[in-house]
C-alpha cells in the first residue's frame, strides 16, 4: 500500500505542482512537495526518488525540492505542520540548506 502511495505523490507533484519554469526549458519541471517528518514522504523520497539519479533520468528533470508538504499559514501568520513543529523547523533548516545549495542536486 505504502508503494501505491509513494506513486500517487509523484504523479500529483509532477501533474499540478511542477510549473513551467523557463519556456525555453528542455527539462521536465518536477516540483516535490514534501514533509520532513512524514514516513510516506521519506519513503517515496528514500524508495522511489533516487531512481531519477540512479537511471539518468535526472539529465532531462528539473528536480525542485520543497520541504513544505501538509503546512499552513494560519491567521496570526504562523506556520503549522501536520507533525508538528519540529517538522516546521526541520522543514526551515532544509529550506535554507536548498537555498545556500541549490545545485546540489
């Protein structure tokens, strides 16, 4: 059930979460949004992922992480995550490694 899951992610992320980022781009666009505490998410990442590296797949995909998944900006401008906030922070101290190491990938 959990390999269902990890593919049901992919094929979302890659249909509505993967903008086109240049038009002149002959990579696919692939935008992961995902949680850092969610086993689902690190499943997929750990089991599924790494086959873009693995089969060369990642010359024609350009791979975006977002450690973002399930959270919400509540009213007092506040972030909430679904595991809680550690997730929140771990979520912040990926964001800011992807951003001082974009190429990385």
């Amino acid at each position: 059930m959990e390999l269902s899951r990890s593919k049901l992610l992919f094929c979302l992320t890659v249909i509505f979460l993967a903008p086109l980022r240049s038009e002149g781009s002959k990579k696919v666009p692939v935008d992961l949004y995902y949680e850092t505490l969610c086993p689902y998410c690190s499943n997929f990442i750990v089991n599924q992922l790494h086959q873009l590296f693995s089969n060369g797949l990642i010359d024609v995909v350009d791979l975006h992480l977002v450690p973002y998944g399930n959270a919400r900006i509540l009213a007092n401008g506040t972030i909430e995550c679904q595991h809680g906030p550690y997730e929140c922070f771990l979520n912040a101290v990926e964001a800011c490694a992807i951003d001082i190491w974009p190429d990385v990938v």
